[in-house]
C-alpha cells in the first residue's frame, strides 16, 4: 500500500527486457553487441540471458518471454543465419552458389 518495491532484480530485469523491446523495433533484430557504446549495458544483459540459458538458470517465464520477441540464444546460429541469407541473395543474383574464396567482393562468404 505504500508502493514498497519487494524484487529490485525483476524490476531490473523487466527494464532491460523493455530496453531490449525498443532495440528490436529500431533495429530488426536482439543482438545488441557488447561493443556497442550507446547500448552497453544492454548488450551485457542479454549477453547475460545467454549465459543464464545455457547453464539452465534462467527462469522459463523469461525464456518465454525472450522467445516471444525472436531473441536467439546461440550466437553461431546468427552468424550462420547472416552468411545463408547472403548465399540467397548470392545465388539470386548468379544463378548458383558457388563463391569463390578470391571474389573480394564476397570473400568472407566464400570462406564460410
């Protein structure tokens, strides 16, 4: 009745997971990076969730919640996710995919 806030942490969480929310709207996607100077601390937070995922000590609810807005728990699969979207656009444009690794112009996909 006095407006006494018992769980800090859940509020703490919920303004990243609001944070993050906002990022995805800008941005199309929840990878912040850690690297990020405008968004630090959030990239550290869901850098966070991450680790919190694979050890098995993160909440279900936050999981779903996490899930809810497309987040992606395995930063490989991003990277893989990033490469097989430009093999699509590769071969949309060439008719076949296979990049050359001294094609400067798609070197980084031609090696993956």
């Amino acid at each position: 009745s006095i407006g006494f806030i018992w769980d800090t942490l859940e509020i703490v969480w919920n303004k990243y997971f609001e944070e993050l929310c906002a990022f995805k709207a800008q941005n199309g996607h929840c990878n912040v990076s850690t690297h990020d100077k405008q968004n630090k601390s959030l990239g550290e937070w869901v850098k966070n969730q991450r680790v919190l995922y694979k050890k098995n000590a993160l909440r279900s609810d936050r999981i779903q919640q996490l899930n809810s807005i497309g987040f992606i728990w395995d930063t490989l699969e991003i990277v893989w996710n990033k490469y097989f979207e430009e093999l699509c656009a590769f071969k949309a444009q060439n008719g076949h995919c296979n990049v050359s690794t001294h094609d400067k112009q798609n070197k980084s996909l031609g090696e993956w």
